[in-house]
C-alpha cells in the first residue's frame, strides 16, 4: 500500500482539531509546531480562521461550550492550570479576530438584521417563545437565513441573538416589490459647471470621494426578470447595505407568528411591543474609530465619523450622498435641510451683525439716549412712581444705561432689517424647493410614492379593530374602525391639548403676577441698599425684573415640555391612528401646537400686551384688582423682548445640544458597565450594537421640530433681535455636528426609509413665514419707538438744525400729584407738584386733562399705516419672487427629461435585443429541423 500523502495526513489533523476545538485558531498553532516543510506550513495557514468556521461552521454553536480535547486530560494541578491559561489565551485570539466581524460563522454571508431576546426560564410553555419559534420559521419560508447565538455566548449570559441574512434571491425579489432603483449605465450628464470663484470654497470642500463615494448612474426599478440589464458586478454588494436592511425590514414587518383570538398576528412591531423581543435593529459597518479589515465590506461609518462627526470639521460641506447611502434617503433629507438652513442663515446673519454694529456705532450719537442721560435734561425730569405707596419717584436719567442699550436694537435699522428678513423667509423657502428638487433627482426620487412602511396598518389599531370591510383598491378585507368608536378619544385628545395650552397661559400669568409682586421689592431694595448705587446705573428694577422672570419663564417652559411629550404621546395612541402616517401627523399637530404657545406666549405678551394697557397716574388697571399693571421702561420694551428672546432661544439651544450629547453617552456606558459581567467572553459586533441607544422612529420627528422652533424665534421676532439669526447660525453648526456625532457612535444603526422632502414640516414652514410678516410689523410698530421718533421728526419737531432735540420732554406727559388716590402715593412727601409719565395725553390745566391728546392718535395712525404698507410691500415682493423662481431649476429638469429618455432607450434595445436572440434561436431551430426532414427525405429516396 503506497503511504499517505504527509499534506493530506496534517490536513487530517486539522480537520479533527477544528471539529474537536472551541477555538478554530488553537488548530493553527498546533499544525506551526508539526514537523512540517516551511511551505506547506504556509500553505495550510491560509486557510484562514472564518473559512475553518464555514466549513465546520454546523458544530460551532454546540461546540462553543465544549473544552478542547487535547487541553483537558488527566494531568497534575500545575498542568491545569497551564491548560487553563491557554484556553484563555485562545478565547482571547478569538475575540481579537471575530469581535468584528458582520458575518455569520461561514464568514460570506453578511448580517443584515438583528433580533434579540431574553428567555424566561421561569415561566413553562411560555406564549412568547412559541411566537418566537412560528415567527423565525415564517422568516425561513421567505428565504431569509437565520443564525442563533446562545446566551452563553454573549456578554451577559442571558441574551439570545437572532442574526438574520437575506440571499440575493430575497433581495431580488423585494428589490422589484419595492421598486427600489438600481443603476443601469454610467450617466453621460455633464457635472454642473463650477461657480465663479469656486477655488476659494475648497477649504471647505471635501475630498470628492467622500463627497461622491459613487459615479452618477441611469437607474431604473429593479426587475429580476433583466437582471442582465443592471450593472451587477458583484452580487454580495450590489445592494447598498441600507437598502438591505430596508428589505429586510419590510419582511420583517409582515411576517405572520401565529393566530390569536381568531385573527392572524404578525409583524415585528407587536413581538416588539409584547416584550416576545427585546430588540430589533440592522447592524453598523464596524467600529468608528477604526476602518475595518478584510474580508469585511468598506466601514462607512468609520468614514462618517472622519469626515462629517467630527467637530474640527465644522467648517466643511457634509458627505451627503454617503448619509443617504448609510442611513436612507429619510435621515439623508433632515440633513440635506438642516445644512441648508444653516447656510441660508449666514446670509441673514451677516445683515443682522450689520444692524447690530450700526446700533453700536451711533449709540453715542443718539439724540434720545443723550438728553435722557444729561443731568440737566434727564436728571430734572421727574418720573411717576412705578408701583403703588412702596415706589417712589424717581428721575429719568436713571435709566440712561438701559436707553443706550435700547438704541442697539431699536434704531433706524429695525425697519429695513424686518423687511429683508421678510424677503430672506421667502427667499430661503423657494430656495428650498429647488434644494429640494435637485435632491429628488440626485437620489432617484422623482417617482417616489409614498413610503409602504408609513402607509401599512399600525399593529394597535389591528388589535382594537372588532370591525372588517372590503378595502376599495385591494377588494381585500382589511380592519376598520368606525368614527364613532374613535370619536371621544378625539373630543379627549382636544380637551387635553386645550387644557395644556391653558396651562402654558396660566403659568405666563404666574410669572407677570410674580414680576409685579417683586418688583416693588426690588425697587425698596435698590433704593434702600448703599452698596449697590453703582450698580444702580445699569441694573434698574424694571431691568432686574425683567431678567429674573425670563429666566423663571425658561424653567417652567422646560418643565411643561417635559411632562406634556410623555402625555401627547399617550394620547396620540389612545386616538388609535389607522398608520403609521396618520400616527406622526396627530402628534406633529398636538406638539407644535402646544409648543408654539409654550415657548412664544412670553414673547408675545412683551411685544404686544406689556405696557399697552397701563392706564395713566391716578387710573391704572390692575390685574386681578390687585397687581398694577406692568409698564415698559421709557425708551419702549423693546429692550426686554430682546432680553426674554434671548434667554429663552439661547437657554433652549444649550440645553438641547447638552441633553441630545450627554444623555444617550451616558445611557449607553451604564449599559455596556451593566453588561459586561465576564471579560472573557466575546463582546460581538452585534453586541455592541445592541448596547447602543436606540433613534426611535420618532427621532427624527423631535430634531425637525427643535429646528422649526428655532425658525420661529429667528423670524416672528427677529425684528427685535437682529442678532437671532447668527446665534442660530452658530448653533445650527454645533447641532450638525451633535447629530452626526451621537447618529454615528452613539445610537444603533436606524432601519433605512425613503422620504422624498420634509413632509409636513414644509407647511408649517410656510405658515410661520406668512405669520412672520405680521408679527414684525407690528413689533416695529408698537413695541419699538422707531414710528413716535418718525412723527416727532416730520410733524412736531421745532428745531431745524437739530430736528430730534425735545423728543424725550415731548413724549412725556405731566401728573399732578395732588390727582394721585390716598391708596397709591408714595408715603414720603416731596417738594414738588407734577410727575411725568410715558404717554400723549393732555396736561392737568386742560379742559380735557388726561384725556388723549392729538399726537397720541397721530402716531396711531402712523403706526397702522406702517403696518398696512410694510406687510403689502412684504407680502408683494414675496409673491413676485414665488413667481419669478421656479420650483424645478431648468438644468434638473433638463437631466430629468434625458435620464427618462436613456433609461426608456436602453431598455428598449434590451428588450429589442432578447427578441432578436429568441427569434435568432427559434430560426436555428426550425432550420434544423427542415434539415432533419430533409435527410430522411433522402434516405427514403436512397433505400427505394
């Protein structure tokens, strides 16, 4: 008999090692210590560690927890423990080579999906495992492939996972269900010209294979039937990743796990809802801080975290058609959106920084604030008290300070600042369309229909439906609730959101009841206290009010947010929404609704309410009949809208930015410390995903409405603060990079979804605008001094040469004191007769004293007419540029009509050529058989 082959005998060895090994590497270092040639060492050697796993990968599961055969024997302790040792040492080369891996054990197919549980040992025949077991044997009737991981393998012993594959005959055939599109030829389009002066945007520019990771293609809607037609060079990645995911899910979504009270249960969000699993995500590339090493595929998101999550990139333009390509066209949108606002802010607030300077500029020139600051203008000008017996009077240049700051928003600026920012609104939205077409474009969504996922019935409303029709498109039978039946959750969800609103308004009234109370506290206190007359100069009591309430407004707006998310969310279910559509539009509504007026009912009650209904020395209105009401300092409150938007919109940008960064940083490492009981075992890529935060759906949903929130502070108001814009600039910077950051290292990997625009956000959009418009004007008007200083300069002023001199003395009215009740003067007496206050009315010697006087209805007529023509003028020039600007630019539609055009062309030909090679093979056919009777036509003939 001729002797084995020496190569074949090691590769015995090796075989029975791996099938005898818990660790496949441990069969490597014994063949290293065979006597064998330098060559064939290195032969055997390449077969790697995955492709042992793929070929003995069947015993892997069980074999995990077997020791190793030629460790264990009968050996002395000290023995023992050196195989103890090395059994670790192996577990720990395991780990180093595996934790890694998005692979099953054969090391091809690639781990789309996730599932995991935990089982309850505690309770027999557990309901939840037989759903578990009908729904992973419906998942494998549908082709997907699925791999258990024992909890003895994971982390913390207890946690089983499912790691689901989906083959390419899956794929293809819900790559056509979905009409997902997939590339056919190399487009031939032109790349759009470079802008003039494109060179000095390259810093921020990034490298073009980041930018654009992939060539434009002519794409058309999968079919599996011409898969000869698509560019398919490699089959395990042709398919993006999340676009497999997607796949996956959409099966997941509908795969049935049983029968239950008569009606067939199925989908991934009810096992997910009924706890039967725990989890349900697709899986990261790899770690970010790291590229992943072959075999693995390319790791995008060790790209996204170099190249978009980083904060010394704030500066760059975003990777976005790799946002899309990673987390799906729906995310991808939000930061398309996010991106361009931002970049449209910068426009408004280079103007608003100009305002501001211009403010700063001429505050020394101001004419008001320097007879309000002069000691022989100002400081003989005695004032009214501002509350009742514990107030005393006080002199006007008090106030200097405070009118000089006044001036840096209130100037002639204001005016022209409010009309531009009333254009940038219109220019920004139309602007967007186009953003938005072109995108629709760029990423295949010109036909786009309505996402399946967000149109397919919500698994509660299946579960409450006792009713069933025929569904007028399918013929099907479908669940169906009638309205009556929904109809008091909806008088309930209405009641609630009302009764919250007035919630919001009750605490605002809370808070002016609190200004007034301490306000006279602050004025004695101030008065009464030595050491704070320095401080008096520019910290004044209707100033430190001011402040302090602003800051009390903050918290309580915070707090009602905070309890009023977990109560619209509760109450959006109770409604029982029919889809998932149906689910986000209800709350969208309920939430901005409730936080329209929860963060802009102060700023509404500053701008028009504070000061416009005071009354006058002797006969003012008191809130409750018991509070004085509120007045605004002399030079307007202008000032102390500025402060309250300021606190509020940079309070909410801090805090939002702190939670959104630290909150899911420190859920996720509580977790993994929760988690990590045994270092020896293997802490799997799937593992460290599933320790992640998880987006949510409604994730998204949250970060749209911080930033139309931010919209609605940077132009309702902007008026008043032209420095809005460019702290929301500076923000929306930080918010880029927030998001990208805790998307891409803190939170598990989102199912991929296509949304082709920001859905209703749009229109909100859009109304605020159009309210923008209304609110500006009237902050010019009424809340600003701009139009009193107007009419004084045009129709009162007596000086030529100084047209504004006497403003301050003639926008003063005269009290006499001997008018004041017993019940509001001050208890001190004073020396002197008359008293002055903010108002036009007639002096206490007139037949009609204290009555409004002409100049009072002359700046009211001023201010309306301003009103009148700024918002015609605005609202003018908004619908010519709607007009003027095209939703579609011309060169997207021009693309589009020649990508319809190839893509009808080629598959034309296609079809044109398949026929011809039908026909071609048919005609050989015929020919061949013609020949055949045509031979046994001449054998006949030869035989008679």
């Amino acid at each position: 008999m001729r002797a084995p082959d020496p190569k074949i005998h090691q590769l015995g060895i090796l075989v029975h090692l791996v099938m005898t090994t818990s660790s496949p590497s441990s069969c490597f270092r014994f063949v290293h210590r065979s006597n064998i040639q330098a060559g064939e060492e290195q032969s055997i050697e390449r077969i790697s560690n995955r492709e042992a796993e793929y070929i003995f990968g069947m015993n892997e599961q069980s074999l995990s927890s077997r020791e190793t055969s030629f460790l264990i024997t009968e050996e002395p302790a000290s023995a023992k423990r050196y195989n103890l040792f090395l059994k670790r040492r192996l577990l720990f080369k395991k780990d180093e080579q595996s934790k890694d891996s998005i692979f099953f054990r054969d090391g091809i197919r690639q781990i789309d999906f996730v599932l995991s549980y935990v089982d309850d040992l505690k309770r027999e025949a557990d309901p939840k495992a037989e759903r578990r077991k009908e729904f992973e044997q419906n998942l494998r009737k549908t082709g997907l492939e699925l791999e258990i991981e024992d909890k003895r393998n994971s982390e913390d012993g207890k946690t089983y996972f499912v790691k689901i594959h989906a083959p390419w005959e899956v794929l293809v055939t819900y790559a056509e269900v979905l009409g997902i599109k997939m590339p056919i030829k190399e487009s031939d389009i032109p790349l759009p010209e470079n802008i003039p002066f494109s060179c000095m945007l390259e810093p921020l520019k990034l490298p073009r294979n980041v930018k654009h990771p992939h060539p434009e293609y002519f794409t058309a809607q999968f079919t599996r039937h011409r898969q000869e037609l698509f560019l398919i060079e490699d089959q395990s990645s042709f398919f993006p990743s999340s676009s497999r995911n997607r796949i996956v899910y959409y099966i997941l979504s509908r795969c049935p796990f049983g029968i239950e009270d008569g009606k067939k249960k199925f989908g991934i969000e009810r096992l997910l809802n009924s706890n039967t699993y725990s989890s349900a995500y697709p899986l990261h590339d790899g770690q970010y801080w790291k590229p992943s090493e072959p075999p693995n595929p390319v790791n995008e998101r060790h790209i996204l975290c170099q190249n978009w999550a980083r904060f010394s990139y704030f500066y760059k333009e975003q990777p976005l058609d790799l946002i899309r390509n990673y987390y799906g066209e729906k995310i991808g949108m939000y930061f398309v959106f996010l991106g361009f606002y931002t970049e449209m802010l910068s426009f408004a607030a280079v103007v608003g920084l100009a305002c501001f300077i211009y403010g700063l500029l001429s505050m020394h020139n101001n004419s008001s604030s320097t007879e309000i600051c002069d000691p022989n203008i100002g400081g003989q000008i005695i004032m009214c008290p501002l509350c009742d017996l514990v107030c005393d009077y006080w002199r006007l240049n008090t106030t200097c300070f405070a009118s000089k700051i006044s001036h840096l928003f209130d100037n002639e600026s204001t005016v022209f600042f409010a009309i531009f920012m009333g254009i940038w609104v219109t220019l920004f939205l139309e602007f967007w369309k186009q953003r938005q077409a072109r995108m629709e474009y760029e990423w295949d969504l010109v036909d786009f229909e309505e996402e399946q996922q967000q149109l397919q019935l919500r698994p509660e409303f299946e579960a409450m439906c006792k009713h069933r029709k025929i569904n007028a498109v399918t013929k099907e039978m479908e669940p169906y609730m009638p309205l009556y039946s929904r109809l008091p959750w909806y008088f309930l969800s209405g009641a609630t959101v009302t009764l919250w609103m007035a919630l919001v308004i009750a605490c605002m009234v809370a808070v002016i009841v609190y200004r007034l109370s301490v306000f006279a506290t602050f004025a004695s206190f101030m008065e009464s206290e030595a050491s704070l007359k320095h401080v008096k100069s520019f910290l004044t009591p209707q100033i430190a009010t001011s402040l302090s309430g602003s800051c009390l407004n903050f918290i309580v707006i915070l707090i009602l947010n905070f309890f009023y998310e977990k109560i619209s969310a509760w109450i959006t279910k109770m409604e029982i929404p029919r889809t998932y559509q149906e689910y986000e539009s209800s709350l969208t509504l309920k939430m901005f609704l409730f936080q329209f007026v929860n963060f802009y009912s102060s700023c509404f009650y500053v701008a028009f309410f504070k000061g416009k209904f005071v009354g006058y020395p002797g006969k003012y209105t008191y809130l409750f009949n018991v509070w004085r009401s509120e007045e605004c300092d002399p030079g307007g409150c202008l000032i102390e809208l500025t402060a309250q938007l300021t606190i509020i919109m940079t309070g909410k940008q801090i805090f939002g930015n702190i939670k959104e960064a630290i909150y899911p940083m420190v859920l996720n490492w509580w977790r993994r410390r929760k988690a990590r009981t045994n270092s020896e075992k293997l802490y799997s890529r799937w593992e460290q995903d599933h320790d992640l935060e998880t987006f949510g759906s409604l994730g998204l949903f949250y970060e749209y409405l911080e930033t139309v929130i931010q919209f609605g502070f940077v132009t309702l108001f902007v008026a008043s603060f032209p420095l809005a814009p460019l702290l929301a600039l500076l923000n929306n910077i930080i918010e880029i990079r927030v998001d990208a950051w805790k998307l891409t290292t803190q939170y598990r990997r989102p199912v991929a979804a296509k949304a082709h625009s920001i859905g209703v956000w749009q229109d909100i959009l859009y109304g605020m605008a159009v309210l923008s418009v209304a609110t500006n004007a009237f902050i010019v008007a009424f809340t600003s001094d701009i139009i009193p200083r107007l009419v004084y300069y045009y129709a009162y002023s007596k000086d030529a040469a100084a047209p504004m001199k006497g403003y301050v003395n003639d926008s003063l009215s005269t009290f006499l004191i001997a008018d004041f009740p017993n019940h509001t003067v001050p208890w001190e007496k004073r020396d002197f007769t008359t008293c002055r206050y903010r108002d036009y009315r007639y002096p206490p010697d007139h037949d009609q004293k204290y009555f409004h006087n002409m100049q009072y209805w002359h700046v009211l007529a001023a201010k309306m007419t301003f009103i009148i023509v700024m918002e015609h003028v605005v609202f003018l020039v908004k619908f010519l540029l709607a007009w003027m600007i095209p939703d579609v630019p011309k060169d997207v539609l021009e693309r589009i009509k020649r990508e319809k055009l190839m893509t009808i062309k080629i598959l034309h030909d296609f079809e044109l050529n398949k026929l011809k090679e039908n026909l071609r093979a048919n005609s050989s056919e015929l020919a061949k058989e013609v020949l055949i009777q045509e031979n046994k036509a001449q054998l006949a003939k030869s035989a008679v």
